[in-house]
C-alpha cells in the first residue's frame, strides 16, 4: 500500500527569483508524510509549466532542465526501493535523506558547527571569552545564510563540498554582505576547521581546502604622536558623554589595557603598594590571563575622577 502513495513532484520557488531565474524545489509524499529539498537546479521563470511540473517547451534549455529532473526523480524511486525492501515503515523524510547522502552515518555542515559551538560555550569564563562565541555565532549565521541564498538549502553534507562551494563562499561574503577581505578571511577560517574535522575523522576522504587560501589586505594601522594625544586630552567636547568615552581612550592608551578590560574594572582590581602607588591587577577578558599595570600620572588623575561613578564594587 505504501507504493501505491509515493509520488515526486517539483515546483519553483517565485519569491527567490534573480535576474529572471528561480530555484527549482522538490517535494516528496509518501503516506501523508511530506518533504521537500532543492534540485539545485534554477529556470527561466517563463519557461516552467506549473501543470506539468516541468519546462516547457522543447528548446535546449528545458530538455537539459527536464532530463535533469528526471534523474533526480529516478535516483529518488531507487532509494525509496530500497528502503521499502529493507525497512518496515518509509517515510518522505527517509526517502529525502537517502537521496542527499543524509542518512544515519552521514555528517553534515552546520550540525558540526553546532556541536562545535555547544563546547566551546562550556569553556567561556573558563579558557575562553564570550565575546569570541559571539563572534562564532555570528560566522555560523553567515554560513547558514549562504547555504539559503546559493543552495536553498538548512544544512548540506560535508561529502558535498567542494573548491566551488568554498569559492562561491567567499564571493557572498564579498558582494552580497560586502565584508572586507580581513573579515572574510576570518569567516573562512571557521568553514576551513570544520571541513579539516571532517577530513580528521573520517567523514571525508579530501580535504576542499587543500592548497587554497584566502590572503586578507589589512590596512596599515596608525598610532597616535604623543602630540596628537595630547590634542585628544585637551580637546573642549560638547557633552559629559562624550567627555567620558574620550576619558576611556586615554585610560587606555596610558595603560595598554583594551577597552573590554577597562569596562569591567572595579575598586577590587586597584591595589596600593608600600609606597603608596595603584596598580591594576585583573585578569584579561579575552584571554584570562592576570596582568598588573602600575597606574602612571594622568591614568591616576582619570581613576580618581571617576572611581565614585564607575569602580562600584
């Protein structure tokens, strides 16, 4: 009875259209279970024949498209026959998975990134920062857009990713979310480790990073004369706010101290030696690694401004 109740059917996804292309999609029922996929396939919107479930026409393109969607359809009839001969209930999201290599032994992208970032989350306030998961979270989220925007897909298997994919990455990130090249190299590093995990255990057997590199153009950093900082120091500035951000830099250019470290500082962090002299002993954010900085005249002088308001604890 199961059989009699497969069916494969493909339609377009209009909402994603681009330069007049849209995605072809399919959908698999089987039994009142439901399950769709992308093709990875993409039409002339004015060539797809909704009725039939197919292009229209008998031009080149639509034989290509055509012959395309019928292989898939026929891929997806074996698996759904070999599922049948070896389980005693099928469903349309079994079928779906066999098809996209999705089975049981079968890793995927995101669902390692995931995993991934659920240990890195147990070591924050430990060995690591949440700022750096943030950051993380952040590169997973443009990871995931990219597979939406390119492939219309959640997650794709790792056995599926190629030279391609990796360049195609790199371009989204560089056109569609315009990141500078630092920030893409950053990006990939991320996508690298995960593909290297695969490779390490097992999952697949080459590396789609071997012999490729994204080689970031950083711009060259300036620093401040000590004419230049004192310009900052004397500055008139309109409002207390203002007044106090720019209290910050100079806290922070007179003790090394990233802005992060000096945010959470309390009067706990500031210690007097036997000649009378503070020092800032704490711990770094990023890192956990303690730090002591003698406080210098003019750090002294911001301290003693605002350690009523801002050192409480």
């Amino acid at each position: 009875m199961q059989r009699s109740t497969f069916k494969v059917l493909f339609y377009v996804k209009r909402q994603s259209e681009k330069h007049g292309q849209v995605p072809v999609m399919g959908r698999i029922t089987i039994n009142g279970t439901m399950s769709q996929f992308s093709c990875k396939l993409s039409v002339r919107s004015s060539l797809w024949d909704a009725k039939a479930n197919k292009a229209s026409g008998k031009s080149l393109e639509s034989q290509r498209i055509n012959e395309k969607l019928e292989n898939i359809k026929t891929n997806i009839g074996k698996q759904y026959q070999r599922l049948c001969d070896r389980d005693s209930y099928v469903t349309a999201e079994k079928v779906r998975n066999a098809f996209l290599g999705m089975g049981d032994d079968c890793r995927l992208l995101l669902q390692t990134f995931d995993e991934y970032l659920a240990e890195f989350r147990k070591r924050v306030g430990k060995d690591r920062a949440y700022s750096t998961y943030e950051d993380y979270c952040l590169r997973r989220r443009r990871l995931a857009a990219f597979l939406e925007y390119e492939y219309h897909v959640k997650d794709i298997p790792f056995k599926e990713l190629n030279r391609n994919f990796i360049e195609k990455f790199v371009v989204y990130l560089s056109t569609v979310k315009g990141l500078a090249s630092g920030t893409i190299s950053a990006g990939v590093k991320k996508l690298r480790l995960m593909t290297y995990t695969a490779y390490k255990n097992g999952w697949i057997l080459v590396d789609p990073f071997a012999g490729f590199h994204v080689r970031p153009k950083y711009a060259e950093r300036r620093y401040l004369s000590a004419s230049e900082l004192q310009a900052v120091m004397d500055v008139e500035l309109p409002n207390y706010r203002t007044g106090i951000n720019r209290d910050v830099f100079v806290f922070c250019a007179f003790t090394g101290l990233s802005h992060a470290d000096v945010v959470k500082l309390t009067h706990a962090d500031i210690h007097t030696d036997y000649n009378r002299n503070h020092w800032i002993i704490d711990k770094r954010q990023k890192t956990g690694t303690q730090f002591r900085v003698k406080l210098l005249p003019i750090a002294e002088i911001i301290y003693d401004r605002y350690k009523n308001l801002h050192l409480e604890g």
